[in-house]
C-alpha cells in the first residue's frame, strides 16, 4: 500500500498459495524467501479492473479493422470498381447494408456527423460530403451592435457619444485618415464598426473575448482594430483640447469666477489604478502611497467655462502633483501675468513667481493657529466654489471606464491616446455650466 515495510508487520495467511510454504514441517507454517502475496489482494480506488468482455470485444473490433484494411479498397484508388462485399450489400463488419440504414435514419443530426468521421478515420472509406457538413459550424458571422444602437440613449450607454451626427462626423474624419487598401484585400469590419468597437472600449472596458462575438470576429482582431483607431481618433478629437486665447477666455467667464478674472487655467491630478507587472523599476514608479497602489497620475487643466483644455501624458504614481505639473509644462502655456487656480497640494508657488505668475490657492492653517480668519475662511469658500469645475470635467472623463477601472498592462501604452478621446468626447458633449451661469 505504499508504506515501509518494518519487522513487525504480519500479513494473513490466505494472501499466499499452499505451494508458499515450506512442506511437511508441523509447527507454524513459514514462507519461503522472496515471495509476496497473490491471493485476495484489495483492489485500490485508482485500480482499473480489466473487464474480460470488453477486452475481447475491443479484440474483435481490432480484427474486424486489420481484416478490412487487409482487403481491396477500390474506392481510394481511382479507376477500380467496389469492393465484392460492398456491392452485394453486405458490409466489412457482416451485417446487411439495409439495416445500417435503417438505424441511420433513426439518429440524430450529431450522432450522424460523429458516425461519418469514425468511418472515415477507421474504415477509410468515403462519406457523403453532405453528411460532415452537419458538423461544420456556422460561417455567416455578422455585426450586431450597430443594429442595437437604435436610438441616442442605447448610444450613449454603450459608446459614450451623444448623437448620430456626432459618430457620422468622427467617421468621415478619420475616413481621411485610412491608407487605401490594396486590391483583393478587405478588413472584416467596415471603419464606422471598427470606430464603434473602440468607443465601447473605451466607455465600457469590456474584454476582447465579450466584444468578438457581439462583432463577429475574434478576440486577436478586436485587439489589433482597437490599437489600430486608437491613435487615428486621438488625432481627430486633440483639436477640440487646446489651450484658448486670453480673449476668448474673457468672454466666457462665469460669474463664480468674478474675484478670479485673470485665472486662465484651473489644474488637478487624478489617478487611474494599473495592473502590477513584472518589472520591479515599473512597480516601484507606478506605486502610489497616496492610493495604496499601482496607479497611472494625469494632470487635466480645465478653463474657467468648464472646457478641457490640457491633458497631460501619463506618469507613474509615485511621481507627486508638483513633478506632473512642471514636467506637463503647462505652466509654460499661460501668458505673463495670468493665474492658476489650484488644491493645497500643488507646492508650485516659487514656480508660478519665477514665471511671472499669480497662484489661486485655498489658504493654508499652520501650526500656530487653530483656525482660519473669516477673511481666510471666505476666501478658501470662493476658491472651492470657483474650482468644483474641474473635479466635474474629472468625472466626465472617469464615465469612461477605460480611465476609471484597472487598466491591463499591455494596454498602459495607449492609455494617453484614450485620454484625449475621452477629453474631446466631453468638449463635444453638453456643457458642463448653464447659460445662467455667466
């Protein structure tokens, strides 16, 4: 059974044949050298039983299909006439022809395909082409989605867009964009699909394995369609993210903002958590103690009508507020003299001084004082009231899950292409402010 043998086991006699023993001795019988029980053994749970009747009718089988292969097959050399047994209806196993059709008929379509391929692996003989394609599965795979999108709320649930017109215009701008394609070959999905696809991408993160069948293609072709339009729609919806002139920011200044004229870009961070990979100078760089986690920092930049106007690239979440605020160089895009509203995080005053500009920042309370002023407690309910509007914006962009769940590494490469997507799909949604609130 496994166990070691030792000095003071004992086995039952009945184990062992009489012819174990040493004869004619009339004290304790005693077995001779080197013999091991055979009788009666226990038959262990992962013993197979050899069955003598299915052993003999595999033997039969066995024969039956060396005697027919041992024959004349003339139906797998061209130019010979059929077998004798064959045309006499009589097949390789003795039973009538008539009765093999007669149980055909009686099965079902699969147990018709499954008859058709042992016949043909074992007797090699032909089969009715008709016959294996009961098997076959289907081939006609089609798009679905575009018939679900019935209607501009079905869009907006699954894409994010807000209209027809909107997707119909994004569609004939990267149409500007495909290379012709040449002669004989054609791409399974048609462009405003493969547009279709990466919006769902992006607004629901679905795996490539969920999207295949609702496009009718495979999980590798939906994963190189969707790094294909990435940048391709980065490329269309950037020009809606630019930084505004100092006029035109003027004219769209809310009331909110009436102490704060001269504010030209109001800033925060946000985060998005990342798969933990293999590398450990990738871990250490994307580990964010603030989170508690691996996590890609963004900066956005949000003028004061409530419009994205900078994004910046992707930073590990180690870096800090401050690192992703000099290294975006936004601070470089606001003209000498303008301010920038930001969170008590952002320590950025000497670099807003050696620029020539004005920082908008909720006071701080230092240790020697328990409590704000009331000129510092107003002052800090302005700037809140005034900068709400790019935590907004921030969670307008995080209704794309794509920036919201945990990205896939091997996805992390295409994370700042899909943040500019998701910033020019909210400067083309509805504004963020009312008309009454200027």
């Amino acid at each position: 059974m496994g166990k070691p043998a030792s000095a003071y086991m004992r086995v039952c006699w009945e184990h062992f044949l009489p012819t174990d023993y040493f004869p004619g001795e009339k004290k304790r019988k005693q077995l001779k050298n080197k013999v091991i029980p055979s009788q009666k053994l226990p038959v262990r749970t992962h013993d197979k039983i050899k069955n003598t009747d299915q052993t003999k009718k595999r033997e039969e089988r066995v024969n039956r299909r060396n005697k027919s292969n041992s024959g004349k097959t003339a139906c797998s050399v061209p130019g010979h006439d059929h077998d004798d047994n064959t045309l006499n209806g009589i097949n390789y196993d003795g039973s009538s022809s008539e009765n093999q059709h007669n149980a055909f008929d009686t099965q079902s379509s699969r147990d018709v395909g499954v008859q058709c391929s042992r016949s043909v692996c074992d007797m090699g003989t032909l089969v009715d082409p008709e016959c294996l394609k009961l098997t076959s599965p289907p081939t006609d795979k089609k798009c679905v989605m575009l018939q679900i999108m019935t209607d501009t709320t079905v869009l907006y649930t699954y894409t994010g867009l807000h209209s027809f017109e909107l997707l119909d215009g994004i569609v004939e701008c990267v149409r500007d964009l495909e290379p012709e394609q040449p002669q004989g070959k054609v791409k399974q999905l048609s462009l405003k699909e493969r547009i279709v696809l990466t919006f769902i991408k992006l607004k629901l993160n679905l795996y490539f394995t969920t999207l295949a069948p609702l496009f009718g293609v495979t999980r590798h072709t939906c994963s190189k369609y969707f790094q294909d339009m990435v940048p391709k729609l980065r490329t269309v919806l950037e020009s809606v993210v630019e930084f505004p002139e100092i006029e035109g920011n003027r004219d769209n200044m809310p009331l909110c903002f009436g102490n704060y004229k001269s504010t030209r870009v109001v800033i925060d961070c946000a985060e998005t958590p990342v798969e933990c990979c293999k590398c450990i100078k990738c871990r250490i760089l994307t580990y964010s103690h603030y989170k508690k986690r691996n996590t890609l920092k963004f900066l956005v930049g949000v003028a004061p009508s409530g419009m994205i106007i900078f994004v910046s690239e992707s930073y590990g979440g180690r870096a800090s507020d401050k690192q992703v605020t000099i290294e975006s160089g936004i601070l470089n895009k606001v003209e000498f003299g303008g301010a920038v509203m930001a969170d008590k995080g952002f320590n950025i005053k000497n670099e807003c001084y050696e620029r020539h500009l004005v920082l908008y920042q909720p006071p701080f309370l230092t240790r020697k004082r328990e409590q704000f002023s009331r000129e510092e407690a107003l002052r800090t309910a302005r700037i809140a009231k005034a900068r709400v509007h790019v935590e907004r914006a921030i969670q307008r962009l995080r209704e794309f899950n794509f920036l919201t769940e945990e990205l896939e590494w091997q996805l992390a490469p295409h994370f700042d292409d899909a943040l500019i997507i998701a910033a020019g799909v909210v400067n083309l949604s509805a504004p963020i402010l009312n008309v009454d609130k200027f």
